[in-house]
C-alpha cells in the first residue's frame, strides 16, 4: 500500500470506481490535483461492468459513444461491445492515467458526516476506518445494488437462486428447469442464452417492453484502421451522437416519429412471433417510449423454442420446488434467476450522509431525490452527485 492509500486525508474523496469515478479522479489529475482518494468496496474496478459477467452481457449504447472523448479507442471489436471490452477498456484507462495508487480496495463508506466546524467531510467504513476530505464525490452510480422481488417463499426454495448481477457462474444450467423473473434489459440479454442450455424456461413477465433489433455487428479490419485517423473517428462518434439526438423526436408521444418507430417495433414483433397468441402477450399496451426501449436479435426468438413458456400470471409464493402463480399453476423449477433490475432510486443507499445541522441525505429526498443539476443538494456542502437524479438518458450516451 503507498502514501497515497495509507492518507487518511484528501482533499477530495471519490466513491465508486465506474466509469463515474475512473473520470473523476482523472480529470483531477488533468487539473493538476493529485490530493484525492477513491473508495471501492470490492477488490477490482469497474461497477456496473464488473459486476454483471452474465452470459450475453452486453451494452446498449454504441462502442464509440460508450468511452470517454479524451480516450479514444479505435479497435472496438463490434458496434455493441460486450462486457468483457468495456470492462478491458476500464482497466486500461485506470493503468494509463495512474488512477490505482489513489483507489482504497475492499473499503465500503458506511457513514459520511458534514463537519461544519472543520468544513470537511467525515468518512467511516464498515471496518471502523475513518477518513476526512474538503470535497466529496459521490460516483456510486444507479446500478449497484440489486433489486429483489418481495414474493412469498423465496427463502424457503430448496434450489438455486441468483440475481443476473451476481451471475453464479459455478452453477451448471445444463438441461436445468429455470425460471426467470423480469423481463428488463438484463433478462433479454441473458434468457436467450440460457434458453440454449436447459431443459425447460419459465419466464414470469410482469409487462412486455417495446424490443427493437439492435443494429450490431463486427467491425471490419479496414474500419478499425481508419479509426486510427483521428478525425475519421470523431467524424463517425459525431454522427452516431446526432442521429441518436434526432431519435429523440420519436419519444414525443403521438407524432409521426413516434408513430413510425413504434410501426417498426410492432413488424420486429411480428417477424421474430408467429403465434398469434404469444405475439399478444409480447406486445405492449403502453406507447413506445414511455419507459425504456431494449434491443435484441435474439431475444424474441428465444421465446418461440419449445422448451420456453412464457407466464404472465403473478407469482402468489415460491415453494420448496418451484413457483407458484396466482390461479393455482405450479412450475417445478431447480434454479430461479432475477432479472429484476436494480434499487435504482435509491441514489446513495445504504451510506448514511449527514450534511448540515445533522440533516441526513434521505430525510432531504423525502418527497422525491432532487438535486441542481443533478450534481449538488441544498445543505449538504462540496457535495457532488455523479449520475445523480434526473440525469439518466433513453435515447443517449451519459458518457459521450
């Protein structure tokens, strides 16, 4: 462990070694401050990219728009990279900036206090270390913490169970009954795959979500070449970023964008779903638009094999040896996969943040997260929200 690690002051201090916080701490060394230290609490960098390692994980977000502008990459083996390249590209971009002898490993913040006297932030780990800085950043991110469907009987099930964020990789799904619950973006990555392998797949779905074919393929040799031209790269990023701006229109609900866009997802539909009955169940009943629009080629394929069901009936419990939905159906199942997103809107949680007069963070968002800009909250001083509320995009890259 080096100087830098061993400080128990910065001057500013960086949760989160994502995308978020590898920027962070490089901008500061670009700005000439070396004084700052980043907590992570595991033992790798990465976030969202180390923790999901499912079979297909994947981006939805073009290669070239999901890296940062001042680092370039222009070897990007597909449109759509995968997770292992991105999690690569985070390990590279952490190693040439110099950003590891900043990062305390295996340190999970527990308590950040607001010390007006001083004017510092007051940090403690779940370890009982303590340290302080003038700034404190939080790049923590939305997708960390999994969230997990509050149904009946879930600890009494005898089998397998795992979140699509903590992937049990030592588990076999080789001719497996499976059930999945959710049907979100993770899910249409991962049921495809696990389709191929099991003997049957149950895929509890709550609603449908508009699927659009995803536009991915390799990169040819000559491509990856010309992206070594500098201005050939910023050329394509430049016109990948506006065409995703103009698609913004098609979200405007009712307009003829709008219209076009879903006319295409409905044909994607019916192409990939012949049964007439399976296509109803597939098909939303809200606008495209009003929540997130997934891509996939696979995805609705997957669910026309013979040994996939699709249900859409609740779950009323989870029993020793499988599920059982709300009109008395019972699905024997030997593992149980979440694919149920994440706790999304709880920003910060479960850190405790005291800013001023000992307000904590949660009593402030009482009525609904906000925050100026998204970065800063009234009250808590030098704090700052990376991916903070109402920054999220549909239709972009948060990076670009």
């Amino acid at each position: 462990m080096n100087t830098l690690q061993q400080s128990s002051h910065a001057t500013v201090a960086i949760i989160g070694t994502g995308f978020g916080g590898l920027c962070m701490a490089i901008q500061l060394k670009k700005a000439g401050i070396k004084s700052f230290i980043i907590f992570e609490k595991t033992d790798q960098i990465g976030g969202t990219w180390r923790d999901n390692t499912y079979p297909g994980a994947a981006c939805d977000v073009p290669s070239h728009l999901y890296s940062f502008s001042f680092e370039s990459k222009h070897d990007w083996t597909r449109k759509y990279s995968e997770q292992k390249e991105i999690f690569d590209y985070l390990q590279h971009c952490a190693q040439k900036y110099e950003i590891l002898p900043h990062i305390r490993f295996n340190t999970e913040v527990e308590n950040v206090t607001f010390d007006e006297n001083l004017g510092l932030w007051q940090f403690s780990s779940t370890r009982g270390e303590e340290f302080s800085a003038k700034v404190f950043v939080s790049a923590c991110g939305q997708l960390n913490r999994p969230a997990y469907p509050k149904i009946p009987g879930l600890d009494d099930f005898q089998g397998v169970q795992f979140h699509s964020a903590r992937w049990n990789h030592k588990y076999d799904l080789t001719q497996k009954r499976v059930a999945v619950i959710g049907t979100g973006a993770s899910a249409i990555q991962f049921v495809p795959q696990v389709a191929k392998k099991v003997k049957e797949l149950t895929l509890f779905q709550r609603t449908p979500a508009w699927v659009v074919s995803k536009p991915d393929r390799a990169y040819l040799p000559i491509e990856k070449t010309l992206f070594k031209i500098p201005l050939l790269q910023k050329l394509h990023r430049g016109q990948i970023y506006w065409w995703n701006e103009i698609r913004f229109l098609s979200f405007q609900q009712n307009s003829l964008p709008n219209k076009l866009f879903q006319w295409v997802a409905e044909r994607h539909i019916e192409e990939n779903i012949k049964d007439p009955q399976l296509r109803a169940t597939l098909t939303p009943k809200d606008p495209l638009g009003c929540k997130r629009i997934l891509i996939s080629n696979d995805y609705l394929a997957s669910l026309t094999q013979s040994n996939v069901k699709v249900v859409t009936d609740d779950i009323s419990e989870v029993e020793p040896d499988g599920v059982m939905s709300s009109k008395g159906n019972f699905y024997p199942v030997d593992a149980i996969i979440y694919g149920t997103g994440f706790q999304s809107t709880d920003f910060l949680a479960p850190i405790k943040i005291h800013g001023r007069n000992g307000q904590e963070l949660n009593q402030a968002w009482r009525e609904g997260a906000e925050a100026y800009l998204g970065i800063t909250v009234t009250g808590f001083p030098n704090l700052f929200i990376l991916y903070g509320p109402n920054t999220n995009l549909g239709h972009n890259s948060i990076i670009y």
